[in-house]
C-alpha cells in the first residue's frame, strides 16, 4: 500500500476500535531492517517512554520490525512502559499472551524472508560477476560494453604505462608528475593516489574483489580479461612493499 492508504486504513481500523490518535509516525522510504536510522521510529519509542502514548497501530508487523532480536526487545520495552501494539493485517495484539506468541512466529517468518532474498541476490550477483558483470564503475583501461566490463583499447596503454614506470622504479608521485607534465588524457590533475589506486587494483590481473570495505569480501579469479599479467601485478605490490620499508 502507499502511504495514504496506510494512513486511511489504520485511521478507519482506529475508528473501528475506539483508539484516540494521538500521532503519526512516518518513516518515509526507510526500511525497517536492523542498523536503519529510524528518526520517526525513534520519537514513538520516546512518547510511549513518557507515557504520551499507550498503544502503536501499524499495517503489518515489518513496518515496525523485520528482525527477532530487534522484535524482542520491543517487547521487553512494551512490557516495562504498559504499552501495546495493534496490527491491522497481521490481526496480531500483543495485549495477551497468545498475541504475542503469534508475533514472534510471524516475525519469524518474516526475517526467513529477508535471508533467503539476501541469499538469492548473492548467489545472483556472485553468477553476474563470474560472466564478466562487475558491478562498478570501469576504471581507466576498460568500459561497459553489454553490462560487461570489456578492455577500452584507448587508454588501456596508459594502464600498461604506469605498471611498467612503477615496475622500473618511478614512484607513485613521479609518475602523476610526469602524466601532468605530459597531460596525458588532457589532464593535469594526475594525482599520486590515482596512480596507488590503479596499481592495487585487482581488476588489471583479471580477478576482482567483492566488498572491499565489508568484513567479508569475496575474490572473484579471472572475471575480466587482464591488461597486465599476473606475474606484473604481483611485482609491482613487491615493489610498493620495498618502497614503504625504504620510505
């Protein structure tokens, strides 16, 4: 339902039932999962805490909740503040025993949802990115061509360059010296942590990494085609080794 709807439907199910509305509390395209920052979620928490209100109507229960560790702790809030929620669709009413019973199981379900679509989406992403789909932006040297990530054989020398001047000594700043000196691209705003990027990137072997910044990323061997050989890659992060202990 859009929102209107929602508001129509909880406000006829509040006349049916004889509830005053004292609120709305209206997270607008924030989902429910657990880590969302939830600031209309949040100030229903404070107004039942202060006792503005005793009872939270919503649709269904994964408008308030989608995960059973964060439903529990609901619960032990609605119990140590005398409040309650009342579900339209889902026909649940924590008021009673049983009520909660069926939330928990529900609520269950619910987060068995959400996994097995977690799940699906990696196992659909993991299958893209094996055929050459990197979900990225193409950095220097290739292009999306057919949601593929294909070599672009107009800059793809300017990638060999840089591993070759880095291989044979230049460092990071020398080379974004010279590329500006040069104006390689048209360019003179080369930077030395441009040419780090270009250099650590797993993508010039042919192989990509998955989630860089997450605790468990995932390496992906020989998704693209390489424009530089294994071996190159593998002797120029030697190199940054050797330079850093010299540094």
């Amino acid at each position: 339902f859009s929102l209107p709807e929602q508001k129509e439907r909880l406000e006829m199910f509040c006349k049916l039932k004889n509830y005053e509305i004292i609120d709305y509390y209206e997270d607008a395209g924030i989902s429910a999962k657990t880590g969302n920052h939830r600031p209309e979620f949040d100030r229903l928490i404070e107004d039942a805490k202060n006792k503005k209100i005793n009872t939270t109507i919503a649709l269904k229960l994964d408008r308030l909740s989608r995960s059973i560790y964060d439903w529990e702790n609901l619960m032990t809030f609605l119990d140590e503040n005398d409040a309650f929620i009342d579900c339209v669709n889902d026909e649940v009413n924590t008021t009673n025993a049983n009520g909660k019973m069926i939330s928990r199981l529900l609520m269950s379900v619910s987060q068995n949802e959400i996994e097995r679509t977690s799940e699906r989406t990696k196992i659909g992403l993991a299958g893209a990115i094996k055929q050459g789909h990197i979900p990225h932006v193409a950095p220097l040297g290739y292009k999306h061509e057919d949601k593929k990530l294909v070599i672009d054989y107009a800059t793809k020398d300017i990638v060999v360059r840089i591993f070759d001047l880095y291989y044979n000594g230049y460092s990071y700043q020398k080379i974004s010296n010279l590329f500006n000196e040069e104006k390689v691209l048209g360019k003179t705003n080369w930077r030395d942590s441009t040419i780090n990027h270009i250099i650590t990137n797993e993508l010039y072997k042919g192989d990509y990494l998955h989630g860089k910044r997450t605790k468990k990323p995932t390496y992906y061997e020989n998704v693209v085609e390489p424009i530089v050989s294994k071996q190159k890659w593998e002797d120029c992060q030697y190199q940054k080794q050797r330079n850093a202990r010299h540094y």
